[in-house]
C-alpha cells in the first residue's frame, strides 16, 4: 500500500506532468480555454491512463519485446475509442469542445511514457495508482491553466461570468495566453521547490560541551563529514 500511496505523490507532486515533466503540452495549450475543458481533458486523459497500464502490466509478460509499442498503442487507441463514444453519448458538448485532441491522446507521451517505463515493468496494481497518480497530475495541471485563462480571458470561471468585459485581458483566451500562464504557473512551482530545497535541517553544534546542554552529540562541531 505505501509503494501505491508513492505512486500517487508521484505522479500528483513529484513528477507532475505538466509542471515537472512538461509533457503532453498539445493538448495542455490548445484545449485549456477553460476551467471545465482542462478538467475534462485532465480525466479523460486519467481514465484512459488506468485502464492502459492495468492491461500492460496485466499482458507483461506476454507481450514480445520486439512487438511492445505496436502492441502499447493498440491497447491505449482501443480505450480511447470507448471512451470517446462514450462522451459523444452522454457529454457531447465536452466532445466537441476537446475535438481532435480526444483521438490525440492515442499517441500522448505521457500514457506511452508511463507504460514503457513503469506498467510494462512492475505488478498491476501499482501501476493502476501510477496511471491514476499521474492523471490526476495532469489534471490538476490543465484545471490551473484552464482556470486562470479563463478568469483572465473571460472574466468568468465554470461559464459564470464575474468580471464585467471592459476588463477582460483577451490574450489569455488565445495560444499566446496559454505560453504565459503556463510559464507563470511553472516559475510559481520552481520558486515554491526552491524555497523548500532550501531548508536544510542544520546540525546541532555544542562546542564539545555536551554535558552543559544536556545532549548526546557524535559530532561537536556542527560539521559534516568530521
């Protein structure tokens, strides 16, 4: 259970998709108009993440080495299309919204990348966390940026409309406005990453005076590796 649990961090803060790895970032500049589009390309792109590495951990063992990407891209472009039928079915406004992006994910490096070095290589069920850990990463990722397009393009989040169209920033709802948000979002991140890297824990240094302050030190000094 914690090898699952590290899964998810992972995927969710470690190596988030989008902020860390940068991948998949077609789909993470064109379709992120909007807080729902992000969300929902995010989870589509999640669904199909599990039920991807579930499978190849689950034929692993039977599937050649020589045939494994052929084979990786037949078992995504099969989920994919059950899901696809499934949104024009029953969420047909989001189908038409992500568009070409949906049969795209066939070939997202994030889904191959995540099969060929994790699913093809450990048990089923950590990789069905890994799949849902860094789906939930690239979620959290496109909803951000879709999000803050939107307020700032549109100057509404969800289609509610909160901000009156004189101060709309029009940019933000088109590619340039992707590019900026992305970059702002991502220098947030390093910054945040930077600042915590930071805070070393400090040895304690008691000048050999170990009696005085009432503690046990191997190393008086304060000094590594004497």
């Amino acid at each position: 259970m914690n090898k699952c649990i590290e899964r998810l961090y992972n995927g969710i803060i470690k190596e988030n998709p989008t902020f860390v790895l940068i991948l998949g970032m077609c789909p993470t500049l064109a379709v992120t108009t909007s807080l729902i589009n992000g969300a929902g390309m995010g989870l589509t792109t999640t669904v199909v993440l599990m039920l991807s590495n579930t499978i190849i951990s689950m034929l692993r063992k039977v599937i050649p080495a020589e045939v494994r990407m052929p084979a990786f891209i037949v078992i995504v472009a099969s989920f994919v299309t059950m899901v696809q039928f499934l949104l024009q079915a029953y969420l047909p406004s989001l189908n038409n919204a992500l568009g070409i992006y949906i049969p795209l994910i066939v070939v997202n490096c994030i889904i191959l990348g995540r099969a060929e070095s994790y699913a093809s290589k450990n048990p089923v069920l950590p990789s069905l966390f890994d799949g849902i850990g860094m789906g939930l990463g690239f979620t959290i990722g496109l909803s951000f940026l879709g999000a803050f397009r939107e307020i700032l393009g549109s100057g509404s989040i969800a289609g509610v409309q909160f901000i009156a169209e004189e101060y709309h920033i029009r940019i933000f709802g088109y590619a340039p406005g992707a590019f900026f948000v992305l970059a702002g979002l991502i220098a947030i991140q390093n910054k945040i990453r930077l600042n915590h890297g930071k805070k070393v824990k400090e040895l304690p240094s008691c000048n050999g005076k170990c009696t005085e302050c009432e503690q046990k030190c191997d190393n008086p000094t304060g000094k590594e590796g004497e």
